[in-house]
C-alpha cells in the first residue's frame, strides 16, 4: 500500500502546472510560439539595432539586392526593405493584438448575456448575432473605410473586431446556459450577488479555456484579414505601413528580378499566421480536460 508520502509524491500538481506540461509536450506548438517571440523580437527590437530606419532613403542603392548592407534589399526609392518590414509586422501584431482582445471580450459579454437573462434580451441578442452574420464584413469595412482615411487606424481595428466576435458569442451563449443551472451559480444567486457579477465572477471564468484559445485564433484571422483589407487599399492607409501595403506596393515585383520587395514581406506573413495557429492549437490541445498529461502529440 502506498505511503503518505508516495501518495503526495505522485498527486498531480495544480491545472497551471497540468497546462504547461500539457503545451511543452506539443512540439509543434513549441516551434511555433519560437517562431512568433523571434518574429516579435525581430519587429520591436530589430530596428534598434539595425543601422537604417524606415523612414530612411539610401541615395546609392535603388532597388539593391538584398546584401549586408540591407537585408532584405532596398525599393525603387531607396527605402530599406527590412526596416519597412518590420514596421509593417509591428503594426500588423498589433492590430491582430487588440482586434483579437476586443472581440473575443465582445463575444463573452452578449454571449453570456444572452444565455443568462434569457427572454427578450437573449432574442434580441441573438437577432443582432444573426443578421452580423449575414452582411457581407468586407464590404462593409471597404465603404466605411473613408472614415478613417487620414484618422487613427484605431478606427480600422475596432470595425474588425466588430464583425470578428458572433461565432464565439453563440458559443459562449450555447455554454451559459449550460452553466447558469450548476449549484454553485444558484448559491451565488441565493447570497444575493448581482447578475452581472455573477456572469464575471462565476461563469466567463468557468470558459475561460476556451476564451483564450479564440483569443489566440483570432489574432491570426485578424491579421489576415487587415492584410486583405490593405492589399486592396481599404485597411491601413499611407503613410502608415503594414504588412498588408508593403505586399499592396510590391506585388507586381513578384516573380522579376525585384521580387525580393514582394517575397520577404509575404513569407514573413505566412510564418507568423503559422506560427499563432500552431501556439493555438497547442493551446487547445493543452486545456483539454480530457487530454492526457502523458499523450502523444
């Protein structure tokens, strides 16, 4: 019979711990949350301590072959192609950065709204869901996209988010009311907490794995959608750069004797959207309840 001790030897340890044994063991999340701190060291600190800037024209080198002078060669201007790349990523992280917090924080408040108060509000809730679902996102943000032509791309980000969050909120409303009916919503109920604490205190917490995991995957889809929406000039405007208008100005390098302009740009946006999903399916994988701590990837 096991001792005491040998029992609390072999415990599991807490869900934290559980997690990020889960995560270590997935190699391909590991190679892809390495591939994105490299890409984000590289955008954020690189251009400390690279000699050029983006802003910065070289009057000796038009349209230069990448060397060790610049890296990624240089535009028909002059312009330092990895200087401007990773502006371009930095702006891109970003706004897949806070589009992804904004609509998955959207997501959990009408979808937990909705699924807790029931009655009217869930149909109206649900009726706004539907019809988001319907319009055409694309469209919409392409015509709004005079609005902030000159403004703060601030405004670009938040028209993403908001045509991002109707999914997840079906399915954070599919879970509330599942939730709502546990004991220990009813004891909450019954010592006289409010609603609304009680959706923040007691049920989003109870989904947060799944909150997290979206959160993830939508940085990814945001970015690929700020990227559709640059390339055909309604998403960043100049002289703001993103990964979306460096591949806008130098698409038609590709496959010429200049393509570099148009290569590093896009296969630096093809590993970065790699890499977030490869960390979210970690992720997922990881906070699994049913996975096992020992399971093959």
């Amino acid at each position: 019979m096991a001792t005491p001790t040998a029992a609390a030897t072999t415990a599991p340890g807490s869900r934290g711990q559980l997690v990020l044994r889960r995560f270590l063991r997935r190699r391909l999340a590991m190679v892809g949350l390495a591939a994105v701190v490299l890409l984000v060291a590289f955008a954020y600190l690189g251009p400390h301590f690279y000699r050029w800037s983006y802003r910065d024209l070289d009057y000796s080198a038009f349209l230069s072959p990448p060397s060790a002078t610049h890296w990624f060669g240089t535009s028909q201007n002059g312009f330092d192609m990895f200087a401007l790349t990773m502006r371009g990523m930095q702006k891109s992280l970003v706004i897949g950065l806070i589009g992804a917090v904004l609509s998955t924080s959207i997501a959990a408040l009408v979808g937990a709204a909705a699924g807790y108060f029931a009655g009217w509000t869930d149909r109206a809730m649900v009726a706004v869901i539907d019809l988001l679902l319907v319009l055409p996102s694309f469209l919409i943000i392409a015509v709004l996209s005079p609005i902030f032509n000159g403004r703060t791309w601030l405004i670009f980000v938040l028209l993403l988010a908001a045509f991002q969050w109707m999914v997840t909120a079906r399915v954070v409303r599919s879970m509330t009311l599942s939730l709502k009916e546990r004991e220990f919503v009813s004891a909450a109920r019954f010592m006289g907490v409010s609603h609304w604490r009680i959706i923040v205190r007691h049920i989003l917490p109870n989904m947060s794995s799944f909150l997290i995991i979206d959160a993830t995957i939508n940085v990814s889809s945001l970015i690929l959608a700020e990227v559709g929406l640059s390339f055909f000039g309604f998403g960043v405007q100049p002289p703001d750069i993103s990964l979306g208008t460096l591949i806008n100005d130098h698409w038609e390098a590709a496959g010429t004797v200049n393509g570099y302009q148009f290569y590093f740009p896009a296969i630096l946006l093809v590993v970065l959207v790699l890499a977030v999903n490869l960390v979210g399916d970690g992720l997922r994988d990881a906070l699994d309840p049913n996975a096992e701590v020992g399971a093959p990837e």
